[in-house]
C-alpha cells in the first residue's frame, strides 16, 4: 500500500470518544492541529 493510500485510510478512521461521540480522523484534522494518544487499559 503506498503512503497516500494509508494517510487516506487512516483520515477516514472512526474514532470514539470518552464521551461516547463519534468522529472521522478527516473532520477533527481540518479543525487544527491533531494529536492521538493510545493509552492500553491495565488490570
């Protein structure tokens, strides 16, 4: 897969948030500047 074929899979990602919203990768990025964090659950 080339990197424009895995940035555009990647953009149309759907990502839940803690609140249970849900959200495309590609709508928060043309917002501003993006920063995802995975955090593993421990216990």
């Amino acid at each position: 897969m080339a990197l424009t074929e895995t940035y555009q899979a990647a953009m149309d990602a759907e990502v839940t948030f803690s609140d249970g919203t849900d959200y495309r990768l590609r709508n928060l990025w043309e917002k501003g500047p993006l920063l995802l964090v995975f955090l593993r659950h421990f216990g």
